[in-house]
C-alpha cells in the first residue's frame, strides 16, 4: 500500500479560474440512428481546437448530445492548455467526476486530479481532494451505485507500488488502498463485484481480475488461447447479465517470445492504457475464450451501458459508436472526437 493513501483529505479549496459554458442548445447532429429509438444523454470529451481563446490552442470540452433530437450542448471547457481525461456521472445524475489537469498557467494546474461539477453546466470543477504530493495523480473514476463511494485509479510516478485502485467514501470520507498495482476500476450495476486491470510488471502484460467491492477475493479472469498473456487489456465493464466482461484489447499476439531484433534495439511490452488499436471483446466472469465482439480496430476504447441496458456506448479516438451488448447494430453517433483519449457516460 502507499504511505500517501493515508493523507489524503477532502479538499476545501476554490475551483480553478476556469469558467464553465452554459449548455448551448443551438447544435445539433443529424439523427442518422433513429431506427435505434435510442433515448436520453451522452456526455462525452472532445478536444476543441476553435475555443475561442486569444491564444489559440487546444482545449477540452464535456459535451451532451440529446439522442432524441440531436442537440449539443457543452457542459464545460477547460482554458488552453487544460486536459479531462476520463469522467463518470454520479448515479442521481446531479455531479459528475472528471480526472481534470487545469491549464499550465493556472495556480491549479498539475497531474491529473479527480474533480466534481454540476451535471447541468451550472458550475465550475471543484477539487475533490488534495493530493499529497506532486507525484500523486487520480484517474478512471467509477461511482458505486448507491452514490456512497467514488472508486478510482492512482498513480505515483516514484513509489514501488505505481498503480492502486482505491475507494473514497462520498462525500467526506477517507479514501483507502484496495488493490495494489492495479487500475481501470468498474463495478458492476448491483455492486457486488468490482473489475480491474492488474500491473504485472514495470513493463507488462496486464491482465482481467474481478473482486469484492471491498477489493478482497480477487480473482483472475482466465483468458484462454495462448496468445491472450501477450495483450493488452483495457477499459473493463460488466455486461447486463452481471456474469460478463466486457474489454478493450488489440488482436492478441502470437508469440511472447522476443525476436533477436526486439532484444537488441530493447523492445519491450508497455501498458497502452487505451492507446493502441483495438477492438472490444467479452468474456466469461468465470473466464474462458474471449469473444470478439467489433472490428473497429480504434484507440482510446471506453463503454458505457444504456439506462435500459439494450445498448452500449462506445468513445474512441475517432468518434463514439453505440452497439448491443452482443457487438450488433453497430452504429457511428459522434463523428469527431479530436483524436484524443477520453470517456462516455449514458443517462436517461
């Protein structure tokens, strides 16, 4: 475990002098999927190369795109400079968490931090805790369903144990270490299991583990095939029946061995945290040969089930796409998404 787990404290602070957008209705994207009868919101990143600053540059902004009518909305946009990574939306659908890095010259900026903000765009981000130190960041976090704790992932850039996935009692509680050199967390819709991608190593491979929600009883999600221990796993969530998971991993490998090649120029495996080429796929609980469920081959693959669980949300690098929970009925909803790694969140 961490000694600076033990630190943390819910911060107090103002929000960082980022200034959040009213939501502007006056958007749309044309309803291509209507014969889905897809209903409520998608909120989503998006990286904005025209945000209006003086500077110019990038920004990223939290959108929602009514699937009913089409209309967008922004949420917020950070300065020139800021960075959101990841979100999820609390379970009243009132806040939402994002991993947010404020813009360099702002007396917040840093590594990635978790931060809550008003669903509705009526706020600024507020920080939900100070880190205690430089080297801490905060990322992938993932309500309980009974809105009561706040699960995320946790780095340390200099500590033996890099990765952690922890828990936070919301809103005042302490956070506490559950899993070590362990990321991704996802709970599954009744709570009763906890999904997460174990580190292995310094450089890889990773693998798919399931646990208690108190982060006891772990146990690895065997992947059949041989090539499977090759891969890099991403992005976990359970499917609606509760007994599957649901992952992001390129085409497996076929050999673990390094070619004299590799070893000379001292290629390694490296965790891709969602940056490399891949495909969604799903497999047992009780593990077993992993079925391929898209071929898409996109970066950045992040899935967010529907209210009504017939659907499933998918960001990527290069738009957003929703499918059934069997890979059908695949269909493009978001064109762009500026080429970043981000996340989605479905609610009603």
């Amino acid at each position: 475990m961490l000694n600076s787990a033990c630190a943390i404290q819910i911060s107090q602070q103002s929000s960082p002098p980022n200034a959040s957008q009213p939501v502007d209705e006056s958007a749309k994207i044309p309803v291509t999927w209507g014969s889905l009868h897809l209903t409520g919101r998608l909120i989503y990143v998006v990286a904005d190369f025209k945000g209006g600053s003086e500077k110019g540059g990038l920004r990223v902004a939290l959108r929602s795109l009514d699937l009913v009518s089409g209309k967008v909305g922004t949420i917020f946009e950070t300065e020139v400079g800021g960075w959101i990574r990841s979100l999820a939306v609390a379970p009243d659908f009132k806040n939402l968490i994002i991993s947010y890095s404020p813009a360099p010259d702002s007396p917040f900026a840093g590594k990635e931090e978790l931060y809550i903000l008003p669903a509705n765009g009526s706020g600024s981000p507020e920080l939900l805790f100070t880190p205690p130190s430089e080297h801490d960041q905060y990322f992938q976090p993932d309500w309980s369903p009974d809105g009561k704790s706040i699960y995320f992932a946790h780095l340390n850039d200099q500590a033996s144990v890099r990765y952690e996935v922890m828990r936070l009692a919301y809103p005042d509680g302490k956070a506490e270490s559950l899993i070590e050199q362990a990321y991704w967390p996802r709970l599954s819709a009744d709570g009763s299991h906890l999904a997460y991608v174990s580190v292995f190593s310094a450089n890889g491979p990773n693998g798919l583990f399931i646990a208690n929600p108190d982060g006891t009883q772990t146990q690895a999600v065997s992947l059949a095939g041989s090539s499977w221990p090759n891969s890099i796993i991403d992005a976990p969530l359970f499917l609606p029946d509760g007994q599957t998971i649901l992952f992001s991993a390129p085409i497996p490998v076929q050999s673990s061995a390094p070619s004299w090649v590799d070893k000379l120029m001292g290629v390694t495996v490296v965790h891709a945290h969602g940056s490399i080429p891949s495909d969604w796929w799903s497999v047992p609980i009780t593990g077993g040969e992993p079925t391929r469920l898209t071929h898409v081959y996109s970066p950045g693959l992040f899935a967010s089930l529907s209210p009504d669980s017939n659907y499933i949300a998918s960001y990527s690098a290069t738009g957003i796409f929703v499918m059934t929970p069997q890979g059908g009925d695949l269909t493009q909803i978001v064109n762009y998404t500026g080429g970043i790694l981000g996340a989605v969140s479905w609610i009603p």
